[in-house]
C-alpha cells in the first residue's frame, strides 16, 4: 500500500457479504468515496462460494487432503459452492438493480431449468406455461378453473380501476378471504402461498392481502419473463455477486482491503455506548468516516437473535435429482403442511452447467428454520427425495438484526440472510439501508430485456 493512502471517506463499508456490496456499488455510484474493508482473504463473507477444500476446513473436523478430494471429485478449483442457497426471480429487485448499475457486465446468468412442490410424498413441476398447467396432476379439472380465474384477478387487478378489484380490498381483505371469494381449496391454496408467493409458513393467510398479491405478480411476472421457471443463477456461483459489485465500487473510485482485521473503532468522546462512529484502526492504518455499514458479525453487541436458526445442508451428488427429467437445475419446495412442520423446507439444485462443480455433479442445497432440538433429522424429507448422496456438509446459523436503525450512532448494520430461497428479503435490505443512510429511496430506471445477457 502507498504512503499517500487516503485516511478519511464519507463511508466505511465492513464485509463484503452480497447486501454490503450492492450498498458500496451503489454509493460510489452516488459519488460517495467508499472504503470497503474485508477481515477474510475472500469476498463474499456470509454469502461467499468456496472449493471444496474451503468447504472440508470449514465443515468437517478432520478434512480430508486435496489430492482425496480431487481423486473424488474432480478439480478443486472446479467447484463453487455456494454457503448461502438463493436464486434470483426474474423480475425480482436484484435484478432490477443489477441491470441499473450495469454489474450484468460482469455476471453471467443461465436460467433455473423449473421449479417443484412436494405433494402426499412425490415432487410435480410447478406449471411454466398454459399447456403446462392444463397437463398438470396438481389439480383437478374444476379447480384449474378457478385457479385460472384467480390468476387473471391478480394480473389485470389496477388500483385505480374498482371495477378490477371484484369487491376486494387487499389492504382489509386477508388472504384466506381473497381464496375464498375465488373458492380455492385447501391444497390449491398451499401450492399458491408456498410455490408461487413463496412464503415459509401460514402466517400469511390472516395477513391483508397485498404483500401476498405482489408475490405472485412478482412470480408471474418472472415465469412469463423467460418461460421455464421464474429463477435466474449466476455461472460460477452466487459469489460473483458481491464481487460484480465490489467492481463497480471500484470503477468509481471505491477503495478495498481483504484480509484486513479491525483492531479498534473509534467514537466520538471514546464513548461506545452514546457516541458517534468516527473511524477504523486496521494493520494498513487508521481510517475515518462519519459513517458505517457492517454485517452483524462486526458489531455483534449492537445486534439481536431474531430468535431463529437456520440449517442449511450441501450434498454433493454424481446423478440428477430423481423425478425431474434429469433437470440441470431446479428448485423444490416441501411445504410446511406436507411433512408436519410450521416452516417450508427449500432445495435449490445446480450443476456443472452453472459452472459451479466437475463434471457430472450436482450439488444440492437444503435450508430451513430449525424447530427441534434434533435439526439435522427435520431435513430428512428432503434428503429422501435426493437420492444417494456422496458427501454432505452441515452448518447452522443463528439469524440476526440489529436491535437500533444507526441514527444515534451512524452505524448501519444488515441482516443475516434467512431460509427463503430468493434474494428479495436481502434486498429489502438494502433499500432499507440506503435509504437510512442518504434520506433518499433508491430509484431503479426501467430496464428492457435486451439488457439482461440471459443465456437458456
């Protein structure tokens, strides 16, 4: 590093998680001079892909060597592996911002090849087109119907033209009543709140109807995008995110450091407590802002347990998901109500076409919130579905949130990332923070197709 390093910023940004880097990308676009310091030797914290020997040394306690993995599994530097399962919708705010900040210059997508619902003990393909939904044995012939009925409610639903609304208000109407006016089943009901509005329990039902109708817009809207499935995945793994985003930070003039520990954070009056943020102190030196945004792990006494845990478990597997039409990847949904529990489990499948494993693999994802006391045993019925499985890796992660908003104290703290199985809730985040941080919504310019390099 030079001599004539820069000490003072408008803001300091402490981990290189997805949320951090979308933030440091988009301030430095605003003009903010950002410094972007790291305590790991890799980008991506919490939301990093690693290779497999990264993967033995972080989950198993006596890891094999890198020879056995490669005799195994092929190249080393072959695989990707997500720690942190999500994909991106379509449609979605991710998307939206990617293409706003031109980071699609740097991450190449491929489609998610379909997504699947778990029904009385077999997957089905969740419908992608209308011939799709006519052939499908998720419902019956009466019921498609109403379905169909309800779909074309949400699609041509405007605001400002009652005559759309067909009596419903959906910031008084919860709901359970929306799917009774439109008289959907029981199951019909859970394959729309859980496959389609992707909600991880029922909570939702006795909700007001709007976050709920914007979800299936939103799924709609994804699915119709690109047909297929509403999802989208990053070739080599979803670490290419926060690194996309750390070069655009870069390109405006956005500084980093890896592998550089904070030693100390400086306050006003040295007062931890009541004072202000007002700097850094790093091996490189000290540097200040009146400013910063972190993940949870740097101040982690300024933040709070949501009071839940997630367990996420990484299979490495030599065949196709059974049942899928050897699918190079999809996305299964086991609802909650299908195996007894109060939260959805997810599994997010990828392959050697995402670039993200050697030759022949797959590599499949379970997440959910943990509910017993014997969490390994709740991913049961998603091991099932699996089929053999020739090595799997194990985590669980405590959920946090920061207990204040960082109007006292400048210091501005994401979310840990939750169960769901896509990125909106992380980028709800990130508007949250940003706007936080410069009194201004972020404002997205409308983008058009050509933009997004989509690759089938």
């Amino acid at each position: 590093m030079s001599e004539e390093m820069d000490t003072e910023y408008d803001v300091i940004v402490l981990g290189t998680g997805i949320t951090e880097c979308i933030l440091s990308g988009l301030l430095s676009v605003d003009g903010k001079k950002v410094l972007h310091i790291d305590k790991q030797d890799h980008y991506g914290g919490e939301s990093a892909s690693v290779n497999l020997s990264q993967l033995y040394s972080q989950f198993k306690k006596n890891p094999i060597g890198k020879d056995e993995i490669e005799a195994k599994f092929g190249k080393d530097r072959d695989w990707n592996v997500d720690l942190i399962p999500k994909f991106l919708m379509a449609n979605g705010e991710l998307t939206n911002i990617l293409v706003h900040t031109d980071v699609t210059r740097y991450v190449e997508f491929k489609q998610v090849s379909g997504s699947y619902v778990f029904k009385q003990g077999k997957i089905y393909k969740v419908p992608a087109t209308e011939m799709e939904a006519i052939s499908s044995p998720l419902m019956g012939i009466f019921e498609k119907r109403r379905m169909k009925k309800f779909l074309e409610w949400i699609s041509s639903y405007k605001e400002d033209e009652i005559s759309t609304h067909q009596g419903l208000d959906l910031d008084k109407n919860t709901m359970d009543e929306v799917y009774y006016k439109f008289g959907l089943g029981n199951s019909t009901k859970e394959f729309i709140g859980h496959a389609m509005a992707l909600w991880t329990n029922d909570d939702y039902l006795q909700q007001p109807a709007r976050p709920s109708y914007e979800r299936v817009l939103l799924y709609c809207q994804s699915v119709a995008r690109y047909g297929k499935s509403p999802y989208l995945y990053p070739l080599y793994g979803l670490g290419e995110l926060p690194q996309g985003f750390a070069r655009l930070s870069a390109i405006y003039g956005g500084t980093y450091m890896l592998d550089t520990p904070i030693e100390k954070v400086f306050y006003t009056n040295d007062d931890s407590e009541n004072g202000k943020f007002e700097g850094v102190q790093t091996k490189l030196g000290t540097f200040k802002a009146p400013l910063v945004i972190a993940d949870p792990t740097y101040f982690s006494h300024k933040c709070k347990s949501t009071g839940q845990r997630v367990i996420r478990a990484i299979c490495i597997l030599n065949h196709p998901v059974p049942n899928t039409g050897d699918a190079d990847s999809l996305q299964i949904i086991i609802p909650q109500s299908q195996v007894g529990r109060k939260n959805d489990i997810y599994i997010a499948i990828v392959s050697d076409a995402h670039n993200v494993c050697s030759k022949g693999h797959y590599l499949a994802i379970i997440s959910t919130i943990v509910e017993t006391d014997a969490p390994h045993i709740e991913l049961e019925p998603a091991f099932k579905l699996l089929g053999p499985i020739e090595e799997k890796f194990m985590g669980i992660a405590d959920l946090f949130e920061p207990k204040e908003d960082g109007s006292k104290d400048n210091i501005y703290l994401s979310k840990s990332y939750d169960a769901s199985s896509h990125f909106e809730s992380m980028t709800d985040d990130v508007k949250d923070i940003y706007f936080r941080v410069t009194g201004h919504p972020l404002v997205l310019k409308k983008r058009n197709d050509q933009e997004l390099q989509q690759e089938d």
